[in-house]
C-alpha cells in the first residue's frame, strides 16, 4: 500500500519535464519556421506558373470541351494558391511571434539565425 509521501514522488517525478530553451531551441523552431515559409514560397511562385500557363492554354484552345476542363484545373489551382498565401501570412506571423517571445525572454538575437 503506498503512503502519502511515496504518492508525492511520484507525482514529483513522473511529471513531464520541459526541454532547456537554449540556444538550440530557439535555433531550431526559427529554423523550422523559416523552412517552411521558404517551401510555401517557392510551391506558391510554381503554383502561380501554373495558374499563368493554364491561362494562356484556356486562351489558346477553341472546343468548349477542352476549355472547360482547364477551366476547372485553372480554379483549383487557383484556390489552393489562396490556400498557400494564407499559410505564407500565418508563418510570416509565426516567425514575428517567435521573435517577440525570444525578445521578451531576453534571448540574445543570435540565437534566432
């Protein structure tokens, strides 16, 4: 039967501990952040491509059959681009909310490169 002093430590030590922010925390989430935003921006400039070629393919074609099928091609690239500008807007917040809160824990600013 355990005693009330044997629950304490257990409690006391089975809690999760949190990591150290040192340098390599705060080096690895701007790390992450800005990897991710580097993807989306580069998927956005190729998806824009896209978008532009399917225009000038609508342009260029004359059956209704083959322009609605781009057509629709066109539109979903389309949403999925507005879908990525959104996400490049949510990292580019995440990163100045990552900075704020290194600032406000007095992290030196060379511990976010």
């Amino acid at each position: 039967r355990p005693t009330a002093r044997s629950s304490r430590n257990l409690v006391a030590t089975g809690a999760p501990k949190e990591k150290p922010k040192d340098q390599a925390y705060w080096s690895g989430r701007m790390t992450a952040l800005l990897s991710q935003l580097d993807q989306d921006a580069t998927f956005s400039e190729a998806l824009q491509s896209r978008i532009n070629a399917l225009t000038a393919d609508f342009s260029a074609r004359d059956d209704p059959a083959q322009r609605d099928i781009i057509a629709r091609e066109r539109e979903k690239s389309v949403d999925e681009l507005e879908r990525l500008r959104k996400r490049i807007a949510d990292g580019r917040k995440a990163i100045a909310d990552l900075q704020e809160e290194a600032r406000r824990a007095s992290v030196p600013a060379g511990w976010l490169r």
